[in-house]
C-alpha cells in the first residue's frame, strides 16, 4: 500500500487557533480548505490564515440551487458574507438613456398603438407646426375658430363696479356669488375693463384671460342667470386689438338655445315651442298642420258679400241674404225657367222646384253659358264634320244617355231593330 499524506483537519466550521507558515487545514464542518500565511519564516507561526477552496467557500456548480437566485451581499443593513437570493430593486442601479446604445432607436421602434392609454389629461401643449400632436381642447377650439375658455357662472348684464360687485354673497343676474366663482364681465362702461373675473374680496382677472392677454375669438359659457342662463358668448374685437386690460373688449352671443321664450300666440316646454289655440277660436291642428275651422264657435265678425262673405253675422241672415242673392241672379233666368215643365215664373217660384235632389244633381256638373246657351234653343247652326265618336244626347227610356253616331249607324243597318231598309221603289 502506498504512502498516505494526511492535513491538518477538524470536524467542525472553525479556523484552527495557529498555523504554522504554509500549513493547510481542513474544515470538515462547512468544507473549507485554509491556508497559513505571513512573515513567521520558515517553521514559523502564519500571521494569517486564509480560506483557498473547498464547497463552503467558492461557487460550486455541483449544487442546485432556486430559479433566478443570484449570490450577492445582503440588501440591506450591516456588510455580510454573499448568500444566493432573488434579485430586488435595490441591486439594478439607476441607468440614464445615454449608458443605453440603442435607446432612442428601440423607443423610436414602438408604435402609439402599442403604448398604454393615458391616465390622465394632457394639458399645456400648443401645436406649432404640422406633425405636432394636439389636444382634444385645442382641435375642438380651433375647428370653430374659438379660444374655449372655462365656464363662467355668471355675466353681467350691465355696468358694474368691480371692485365692489365681485365679492361672495353679492348677486348678480340673479346669481349669489361665492368666493372662486367665474364672472364674465361683458357691460362696462370702459369696455377695457371686460373680461373673465374670479369672485373674491379682491376680484382678480382669471388665469385663462389675465392682463396682456389676447381675448380675440374667446369664448366661454354661461352656467347660471335670469338673463344670461345657458348664453355662450365671444369676444368679437379682433386680433391685434384685443389685448386684455389695455383695448376695448366687445362681447356677442354665439349660441343661446337656453334664452328663447315664447312670445304671444306660442308656449314653449323645455326645447319645444307650440301654438297656444284659443279655444273654440277657429284654429286647430289636424294631423300636425294648422288649419282653420270655421264652425268654432268663437268666430264673430261680418264678412262682406263682395269677399265671398254673406254680409251678415248670424246663420239665420246670412241665409236670407243667401236667398236674395240667389233669387236676383235667377231672375235673370225667369222666362227661361218658366218653359220648363210648367215652372211658374219669378225667382221664387224657381227656388221651390229646385229640390236639394235636383241641387245634388247639378252639383259637379261641368258646362259653359255657350253650352246652356245652345240647350236652351239657340238657333244659330255650326258646320261641323262628323265622326263615329262623335255623340247625340238621347232619352233612353226615361234616362237621358250619350249616343255614339256609331251606334247609331248599327241601329239602322239592323232591319230587323230599326224596320229601316232603302227602297228603290216601282216604275
């Protein structure tokens, strides 16, 4: 058996008390070789003794260990020897974009639609050239040629003295004023003075509109008021002549949906205006439309004769003055209708034959005076070339009918209907 060459060893986790100068030991307890050092020469004591391998004291690839542990020292508190542990905050250092190469160009790679939605309104940008993003607020004042100011609780509605009107608890168009409230000052006397103020004991000129400002195309809402509730209203001087605090401000309405009453003659319920009807007044609705209903009782007055009216202002005259009128135009007609089955003479003598049956027949009827003229007897004659459309009128049994000339032909042609045939005669 060949020689054995034994160490220094220890079952427990210790450095021995002394070495002698390049002595090596073993601890047994946590597997770590050590070594003596120093200047005690040869055969000397080591002034120190160092750890120079073994498990317990370097990386040791051998053992297992948990997933994303690394050894480092401890995280917090006193210096101590490394363990393996998770990594946490406190071991990345802070790395500024310049310490990454490829920063910018990684940043510039990722789309907008990829980057998570805003939590929070973005303010305080003014786009000042074409690719530059823009807020909603800006887009929206901007397609309307407005400066979009924050609402106001109330507007003047004549001149006011500032100093003294614009303190909590005043009131204004109806309005009683807290300390923070918005007020657009539109009325002056100096019209300089015009402008967004904010409520206090000393009003101030709002943040949005201060002093030096440039007011052209502001516009801002009206919240509250008697006469200004639910107004918008813009400044109308133009730019370059609008500076607050220093040039005349002017004022307009630009929307005024909330300030529209009903006058005489219309109600109004929220947005919707209507016709207020007398009742029984003469005028009603039917079907949406306004119509005329003249059966209302209320109706009064006298229409004249000449204006399709009767003259009178009650039925029972307006139907004698009907019946006058009536009788003057048929005794124009009296030796005519005086031929006719017997009828007496003189328009009331007329008036009686014509029955409200015979009235319904006339009714609708369409024919001219010429052609009354010719039915009643007129001898004047019209050459007039014939046509098989043409018609005869005719008493068909009682009923008089209009006779095509065609058929008037088949009759004839037809001996055995008409008895008609053409008879040369005898010699």
């Amino acid at each position: 058996m060949a020689n054995t060459i034994r160490i220094k060893r220890s079952t427990g986790s210790s450095n021995p008390t002394s070495l002698e100068n390049a002595e090596v030991a073993f601890r047994e307890g946590d597997e770590v070789l050590v070594y003596g050092t120093g200047t005690g020469g040869s055969g000397g004591s080591a002034t120190s003794i160092i750890s120079i391998g073994g498990k317990g004291a370097f990386f040791d690839k051998a053992t297992v260990r948990g997933a994303n542990l690394v050894l480092s020292g401890p995280t917090t508190g006193s210096d101590a020897a490394p363990t393996f542990r998770s990594l946490v905050v406190a071991d990345v250092p802070t790395l500024t974009a310049a310490k990454v190469s490829d920063f910018d160009t990684q940043v510039r790679t990722n789309r907008l639609d990829q980057l998570a939605s805003a939590t929070s309104t973005v303010s305080g940008i003014t786009p000042t050239a074409d690719a530059h993003f823009a807020t909603k607020g800006y887009v929206d004042s901007v397609s309307e040629g407005l400066d979009v100011k924050d609402s106001c609780v109330a507007a003047t509605t004549a001149n006011i003295t500032i100093a003294t009107a614009l303190n909590s608890g005043d009131t204004l168009d109806g309005v009683t004023l807290a300390d923070g409230n918005r007020v657009l000052v539109k009325d002056q006397s100096t019209a300089s003075q015009n402008g967004i103020y904010v409520v206090g004991s000393t009003p101030a000129r709002a943040d949005d509109l201060a002093t030096g400002a440039d007011a052209s195309g502001m516009f801002t809402f009206v919240e509250q008021g008697s006469v200004n509730a639910d107004i918008g209203f813009v400044c109308t001087s133009n730019k370059g002549s609008a500076v607050v605090g220093t040039n005349n401000l002017g004022y307009s309405t630009f929307s005024s949906s909330g300030n529209v009453t009903a006058g005489n003659g219309l109600d109004k319920s929220g947005n919707e205006l209507s016709v207020d009807l007398k009742a029984n007044g003469g005028i009603v609705i039917e079907s949406t439309e306004m119509a005329i209903d003249l059966a209302a009782s209320s109706i009064t007055g006298t229409l004249a004769v000449g204006d399709g009216g009767t003259g009178s202002t009650s039925a029972s005259a307006a139907r004698t003055a009907l019946g006058l009128a009536i009788g003057t135009n048929v005794q124009a007609y009296d030796a005519d209708l005086a031929n006719l089955s017997g009828c007496q003479s003189g328009a009331s003598a007329a008036l009686a034959l014509l029955t409200s049956t015979e009235v319904a027949i006339l009714d609708g009827a369409t024919v001219s005076t010429s052609e009354l003229n010719i039915m009643d007897g007129d001898t004047s004659a019209t050459s007039t070339t014939l046509a098989a459309a043409d018609r005869l009128v005719m008493n068909d049994a009682g009923t008089m009918k209009q006779v095509a000339l065609s058929d008037l032909v088949t009759f004839f042609e037809d001996e055995s209907a008409s008895s008609f045939n053409i008879d040369g005669g005898t010699y």
